[in-house]
C-alpha cells in the first residue's frame, strides 16, 4: 500500500469492483487509461503505480463522482449509451488487444509440441477465424449500429439487429470448437508457460466474450427490440 494514499479502502479496492460499482468509475479509469476489465483484479494501488498515474490526480477524479455506497453501475442498469461505452471500452478493446497475443502464442505452441498428445492442433487458426470474424463483426457495430443506437432517443433507429444476433451465435460456436481444441483449457502436467499462459488467456477471451455477447443480446439489443427491424 502506498502510504501517500489517504483512502486505504478506496486504494485497496480492485479496479473491477470501482467500476462496477462506483457510477461514472469507469470513464475515469479510461481516462487514466487503467484497464478495469483484464486486468480489473488489480487494486487501483497496484493499477495506478502500473501505469504511472499522478495517484493525487486519480483520487480527486474519483472522489469526485462520489462514495458510491449503496449504488451500482452494473451493466444492467445502465442507459444504452452507458452500455455502449462499457461495452466498447470493456470489450471490443480487450478482444483486439488478446487476440493477437494469443494467435502469436498458439502457433508457439503448436510448433514446439506437435507430438505432445495434447496439442491444441487446429487452435491458432480458429483464433485467426474469431479475430478476423469479430473485427468485422465489431466494426459494424461501431459504425453502424451504435451510432444509431445513440440516435434512437432522438427517433431515429432503422438497423437489422437480427444479423448481429445471428454473428453472435457464430462466435458461439467458434468459442465451442475453441474450448473443445483446449480441453477445456486444461493444461497438461508438465506444459510449459507458454502453453499455460495461452490457455489462461483463451479461457479469459472466452469468458470475456461471453459476458459481451450476453449484454448485447440479452440487455442492450432488447432496449430496442420495439424498432428492431428483424430480417
Ligand atoms: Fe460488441
Ligand atoms: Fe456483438
């Protein structure tokens, strides 16, 4: 603990649990360009010293929105721009960040140990697939659905929801090959750090994309759903 800090419990908190439940937590954390998502077990102590923030400047930012006691900014009772941001910034950037990291470990992987039994044969390139599928996939919704998302409370929204849905379940099913190409994410004994570390991450894309999907389809979208345009 850094004893410069005057708000232990602020500073010993982790910054995942900031933003979630401290409203307006997370653009703040954004601007100090503290990622509360991948790395949101970190305690801010720990984040802030990470990135080299001015640890005066970030407390006044963040006592500034207040306590946060009692309240929550989870996904589910944010507006649909607050959803948006979360899910831009909490998702869409940590898939584009991993995703190459683990292509370039898998293929490690699959190079140094192709006659290990356990070899996830065939992983790198459903990587590949997903990056490439979601990258377009994300696009789209960057610039176009989003944009009219943000224009619906002004009566303008007109967009084929149907077609993300129907990409969403696409992922879900490259997320199944991937799970079943890693066992689950299970290592083998004796696997070795690369491998370690490629699985921990896959299983950490995973989870994350799953929680994406899962606030898009189940609680953005829906907000919609009355001008949804089904195709
Ligand atoms: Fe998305
Ligand atoms: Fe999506």
């Amino acid at each position: 603990m850094n004893t410069q800090f005057p708000i232990p419990e602020l500073w010993e908190r982790t910054v995942g649990d900031i933003a979630a439940t401290l409203p307006g937590a997370t653009a703040v954390l954004r601007r100090f360009k503290i990622d509360f998502c991948c790395n949101g077990d970190l305690t801010l102590d720990a984040a802030a010293h990470r990135r080299g923030v001015d640890p005066d400047e970030l407390e006044h930012a963040l006592e500034a929105l207040g306590t946060g006691a009692g309240e929550t900014a989870a996904p589910a009772s944010m507006d649909s721009n607050e959803l948006i941001d979360h899910i831009e910034a909490c998702y869409h950037e940590a898939h584009r960040r991993t995703l190459p990291e683990l292509i370039a470990l898998s293929r490690k992987v699959e190079a140094v140990h192709p006659e290990h039994p356990k070899v996830p044969a065939g992983l790198s390139d459903a990587l590949q697939q997903m990056q490439s599928e979601l990258e377009q996939h994300m696009a789209k919704e960057e610039a176009i659905l989003f944009p009219a998302m943000r224009q619906w409370a002004n009566g303008k929204f007109d967009i084929p929801i149907s077609e993300l849905r129907h990409e969403h379940d696409d992922q879900g099913t490259l997320l199944r090959l991937i799970e079943s190409l890693t066992d689950d994410f299970a290592t083998p004994d004796g696997a070795c750090r690369s491998w370690q570390a490629l699985y921990v991450g896959t299983a950490q894309l995973a989870e994350d994309l799953m929680e994406h999907i899962h606030l898009e389809n189940n609680i953005l979208f829906p907000q919609f759903a009355a001008t949804e345009s089904r195709t």
